[in-house]
C-alpha cells in the first residue's frame, strides 16, 4: 500500500510539478505584493491616489522578486545569449506591466464604484493577478523551445 501511494504521489508530482511549483512561488509573490500594500498604506493616508501609489511600489517588489523566483525555481528557464535573456526579461515586465494595468482598473472600481475597502479590495485582486500572470508566463515568457516539447 506504501508503495502504491509513494508511486502515486511521484506520478502526480512529476505530471504537476510545474503548477505545483508556480503556487508556491505565486504565494509568496503575493504574499510580498500584499504584506508591502498593507504596511505602505496605513503610512500614506492622506495622500491622494494612497491606495496607488502602496499598490505600486508593492507591485514593483513583488514583480522583481517574481521575475528570478520564476526564472529560477518554477519554469528552470536557461537563456542563451543577452539577447536571449533580455527578450525573457522585457517580456517578462512587459506582461506584468498589463496585469498591473488590469490590477489598478480593478481596484479603482473596486473602492471607487463599489466602495469596497482599500485593504480588502486587494484579496480578490491578488487571485485573479495570479491567474493571469501563469498564463503569461506560460504562453509568454518562458516557452520551452519546441524540440523540448515535442520531448514532454
């Protein structure tokens, strides 16, 4: 029976390993994303456009983070040249830079339209941003080239 499950789970693990991999990186991506927003804002209030201007400077981290935590430990991506790597990371920031566009329109309508409070307006945000973001990064960013592919 230990058996059976021991081959189960590496089964499963080797099918998942990436997506598996994408949540926990994408977890403590948010996890940054959302700590920086809730200690950035309490220190901005009063300031117009607070809520903004702690939503970018946590997405700014987050996004650095998230581009070697990605790289690195979910997609294994080997680049093969400056040019190489220079195309992944301008892709990379590229494609953040639009789930960063669709985060701020969210959360304007968010507190603004459906007066939803600035803190909790960021929870339902953070599912979706992430969401996003693996199928950029899948489609996007870090193809395997094609002989790879065809290898899986």
């Amino acid at each position: 029976m230990r058996e059976k499950l021991t081959e189960l789970w590496t089964k499963q693990w080797t099918k998942h390993e990436e997506i598996i991999r994408y949540i926990i990186v994408g977890g403590l991506t948010t996890g940054l994303n959302a700590a920086i927003y809730w200690i950035t804002l309490p220190l901005l209030r009063g300031i117009p456009g607070d809520y903004h201007i702690a939503n970018t400077i946590a997405f700014v981290i987050a996004v650095i983070f998230a581009y070697f935590a990605n790289k690195k430990a979910v997609f294994r991506s080997q680049t093969s040249g400056r040019l190489d790597a220079a195309r992944e990371a301008g892709s990379f920031f590229l494609m953040r830079l639009i789930s960063y566009g669709v985060e701020v329109g969210l959360l304007e309508l968010l507190v603004k339209r459906w007066h939803v409070d600035e803190m909790l307006a960021k929870i339902p945000l953070m599912v979706i941003i992430v969401a996003l973001n693996y199928v950029f990064s899948k489609l996007f960013i870090f193809r395997k080239p094609k002989a790879c592919k065809e290898e899986l």
